[in-house]
C-alpha cells in the first residue's frame, strides 16, 4: 500500500496546528532544517514539526510510530558530525523542538533549573546569571544551541576543565520514549541510587533513543571575579606542563585552559582582522587559560598573576598577557571561538574531535604533524581544542588551490592516519562532537565486537522500529 502524504499531513497538523507543520508540498522552504550547520549532509523530509509541548511531542511520536514515520530530533541544528538532518531514504520527518521553550522552575536554593529542551543555551546561562547563579556549559554555538540538542549529544566546550560534560551537569530529564509513553525522571537530587540511572541512557544518545522534552540541570554560584590569560609557548610539551603548575598554583579556581596553534591564530586574523596583536612575539603554539572565583577582582587578578610569573621562572611558558578588563578578555575569547567560522569562511576542512590522555598529547601531535603532511602534501593543519581536557581538533583545510569536493574525497584516507593513531594510544575519535553520520561507519571499526553488540541491544530494546534518527550512531 502506498502511503498517503497528504492525508499523514493532515493528522500531524490536527496534531500541533497547520501553522507549525511545515512542508514542501504547502510551499514551505525546509532547506534550514534539512542541511547541517556545514552544508556538508542534507536529506529529504516530509515535514518540520514544530511541536510546543511534551503532549503535542507525545502525540507526534505515536502518530509516527503507528504510521512507520522516523522522527529526526532536531535542536539548534549546529551538530558537527550530521546528526540533526535526515538520510537519504525512507519516510522521515524533522522533529523541531524550538517550542519547547520555557524555563519551567529556577531553583536557587537548590542550585537546579528545569527547563524544556528547545531553550536556546544562552539563554539558560543569562536567566541563571539573573538569580546570582552560573550555568556553565559554554561554547561557540552557545547562541543558537538548545539544551536538548546539548544533552543528548554530551555536549563539552570550553568550561569541561572545571565543571565537566553535559552529562555531570544533568540531574534529571523527561524523555518521550519510541512507544509514545513518557518517561520522567525530572528529579533534581544529587544523590538517588535507585537502580539504574536511566536517564544517562539518553545523554549523548543523539536523539536515537528517544525525544528528550526537558531536563533539570545542576547551577552553581555565579563567580564575581573572573581573570583571562594568553601565553605563548614553544611546544605543546611545555603547554602541558604549564597545564600542571596552574592547577597546582590555582586549583578549583582554573576554569578553561585551550590550545591554539600558531596558524589558527594567523587563520582568525585573516578573516576577522580587527583581532589584534596578543603578543609581541610570534610562538608555535598558545595558550588561552581562564580563572575565576567568589572574591574580588583585584585578589583573583594578583593570584593569577603571581602563578604566571611562577611559571615563566620555571620556564613553562615563554611570554603572557593579562586581559586587563571584561572587554579585553572577550577579545581574547572571540579569537578562540572564530576559529571554526574562519576554518569555515577558507575553504574546505577536514574535522577532528580527539582525545587522549594528556600526558599521551605532546608525542601524538609531533608525530601527527609531519605524517600527515607526507601522506597528504599542502594540507593546512589547523590544530587548537580544549587540552585541558585532552580534548583536541586536529582539523586539516585543503592544500591552496585544491577543491572542496576533492579534498573531502580524501576524508576517509585523511581520518585512516589520524584516527589508527588516536586508537592504538588508547584514545577517543569523537571527544564531544559525537558520531551521527559522519563517523558511524569508523566507531564501527574501532568499537569492540562486545561494545557494538551491548549498543544495538539497547536500541532493539527501546526503538524496535527503528524510528528514531535512523542511520545515526548505529
Ligand atoms: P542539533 O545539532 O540540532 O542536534 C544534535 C543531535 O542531538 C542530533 O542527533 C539530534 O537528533 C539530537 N537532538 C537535538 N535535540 C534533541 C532532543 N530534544 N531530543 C533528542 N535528541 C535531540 N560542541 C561541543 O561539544 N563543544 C564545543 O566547543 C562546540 N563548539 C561549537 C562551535 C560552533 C561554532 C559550532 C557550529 C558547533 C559547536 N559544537 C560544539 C557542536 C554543537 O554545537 C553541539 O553539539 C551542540 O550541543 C548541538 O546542539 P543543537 O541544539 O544545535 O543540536
Ligand atoms: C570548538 O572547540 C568546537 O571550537 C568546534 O568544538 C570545533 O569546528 C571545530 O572543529
Ligand atoms: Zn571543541
């Protein structure tokens, strides 16, 4: 029997409202909801729908699954791995959350807030910021991504160091289960060993598991004093051990410690060039390390200082400026996070997302580096990412002259040298960004037998139809 668009069109929009189901058919342009943030995945869709709230969600997923439709859940659709945007084949419709907006509850006695999956990431940081509160998942994409978008890639960024993952960050979540029936588990305790914690399950699942409505997530006191650095370095070996002897001389109070390569800062310049001279030298690698605690300014700003000069004595950097105000330490951020938009605005590029145990990143690098300009002669290595957390972007831009569609041919030789490396060092190929369709077939590769199996069992258990975002992770 064939299926009948229309009349599936119909029931979804007495579903939510004719005007939140968008389609082809209806005139409607799809393309912002069907191509990836790097214009490198697209796929066909139905419909968007945009659903406003858990009921209408809950609706949509039991019209779906009655109908044999695969949802794709999508947030801000600023995923790196392709994860938010439809295959190629079979009936699929895009699943919207930005609706589901509200911040149901900000707790500060309890250091939570509960808020719907469709609200934009910084908007959550700034209603936490109004009540004295700090919620500190931070990244480039903090304007448009959604927290569900977040949760349920495992979202990193720049505050991991301190603050940790996503994941750490979460307490409890409401999920639209595949069946329809909704599982809430929205308990703001940072203590309950009840059996299994079902929720994580979810976190960095990439919506392959279920539709996540609303989460409750841990806040803590926002800092009044916050100091910015910017150090140059000779290799990424003394990076690392200017890494140790922060921590050492600052402790909790060291938020973000990220790597910068010498020609990403001269890609940032390039096309953002009111970014100014940091330092009065140029170094082969540089560091952008942040502070931040309850007390004063001035305090913090003397503690930090005298760490810097600590570490210069004992040779763990080479040169350091000190932003002097607010302003100067978001110039100094703003070069750290048009990395990516420069990257992007040059050309095409090959992504990496690794991890490895940090005392294993100074021998991966100086090995990396001259491989891969034999193997693949002209490629620009483009290296920066949270070192703090071991957590690097090792991303390649195509030799000068060589075309996009020719360069991405090279992908799957490219990640073959990175990737057996980052392997055989016992390290991660998805560090934060995770696998959608980008990396599913490497995970495939590298993930034990064991693994794998224990993934796909989980999926069969709660998606028997295979209905959410197919084609993803699995
Ligand atoms: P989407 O891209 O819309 O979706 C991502 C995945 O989550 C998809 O699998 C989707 O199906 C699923 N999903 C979305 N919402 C839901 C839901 N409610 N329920 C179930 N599944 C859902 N990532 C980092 O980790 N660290 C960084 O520092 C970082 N920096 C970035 C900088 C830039 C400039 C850009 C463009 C991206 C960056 N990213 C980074 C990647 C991206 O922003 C994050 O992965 C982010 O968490 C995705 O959120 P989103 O709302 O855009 O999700
Ligand atoms: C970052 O750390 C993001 O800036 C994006 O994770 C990395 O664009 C990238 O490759
Ligand atoms: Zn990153």
């Amino acid at each position: 029997m064939s299926f009948d668009t229309s009349s599936w069109l119909a029931q979804a929009r007495a579903l939510i409202g004719p005007a939140h189901v968008l389609s082809a058919d209806n005139g409607d342009d799809l393309t912002p909801y069907t191509r990836d943030w790097r214009g490198k995945f697209q796929g066909p869709a139905l419909a968007v729908l945009r659903p406003g709230s858990t009921a209408e969600v809950q609706a949509l997923v039991r019209l779906a699954a009655r109908t044999g439709v695969a949802l794709v859940p999508q947030g801000g659709n600023t995923g790196l791995c392709g994860a938010s945007v439809p295959m190629a084949g079979g009936l699929q419709a895009v699943l919207q959350l930005g609706r589901l907006k509200r911040i149901r509850e900000i707790d500060p006695e309890n250091n939570t807030a509960t808020v719907e999956a469709g609200c934009i990431l910084q908007t959550l940081q700034e209603q936490a910021g109004a009540v004295g509160r700090l919620f500190p998942l931070s990244l480039g994409a903090e304007g448009s991504c959604q927290i569900g978008g977040n949760i349920a890639t495992n979202a990193g960024g720049v505050q991991v160091l301190r603050y940790g993952n996503m994941r750490e960050l979460v307490l409890g979540l409401e999920v639209v289960l595949p069946d329809g029936e909704i599982l809430d588990l929205l308990r703001g305790l940072r203590k309950d060993n009840t059996g299994y914690d079902l929720k994580q399950l979810f976190i960095g699942a990439e919506g392959t598991l279920g539709i996540i409505t609303a989460a409750t997530v841990k806040l803590f006191s926002a800092p009044s004093a916050e100091v910015v650095a910017f150090a140059g370095v000779a290799s990424i070996a003394q990076a690392v051990r200017l890494l140790g002897a922060m921590r050492g001389h600052l402790g909790d109070r060291f938020t973000a410690f990220e790597l910068i390569s010498g020609p990403a800062v001269a890609l940032v310049r390039r096309y953002f060039p009111e970014t100014p001279a940091l330092l009065s030298g140029d170094w082969p690698w540089y560091v952008l390390m942040e502070a931040a605690d309850g007390g004063s300014d001035e305090t913090l700003r003397e503690a930090v200082q005298a760490a810097l000069m600590a570490c210069l004595e004992d040779e763990c950097l080479e040169d350091v400026t000190l932003a002097g105000n607010l302003a100067q330490g978001q110039t100094l951020w703003s070069l750290r996070e048009n990395i990516t938009h420069a990257q992007q605005m040059d050309g095409s590029n090959i992504k990496h997302d690794v991890s490895l145990p940090i005392s294993r990143i100074p021998a991966f690098v100086e090995q990396m580096l001259p491989r891969l300009q034999q193997a693949f002669p002209g490629a620009r290595p483009i290296v920066y990412g949270h070192l703090g957390d071991g957590n690097l972007h090792f991303n390649l831009s195509a030799p000068e002259g060589v075309e996009a569609g020719t360069w991405q041919a090279q992908t799957e030789a490219v990640n073959q040298v990175l990737h057996d490396v980052v392997v055989a060092m016992r390290g991660s190929i998805s560090a934060e960004h995770g696998i959608g369709q980008l990396k599913r077939h490497e995970m495939a590769m590298y993930k034990t037998p064991a693994e794998l199996a224990l993934m796909r069992r989980i999926k069969q258990a709660l998606d028997p139809q295979g209905l959410m975002n197919p084609g993803k992770v699995l």
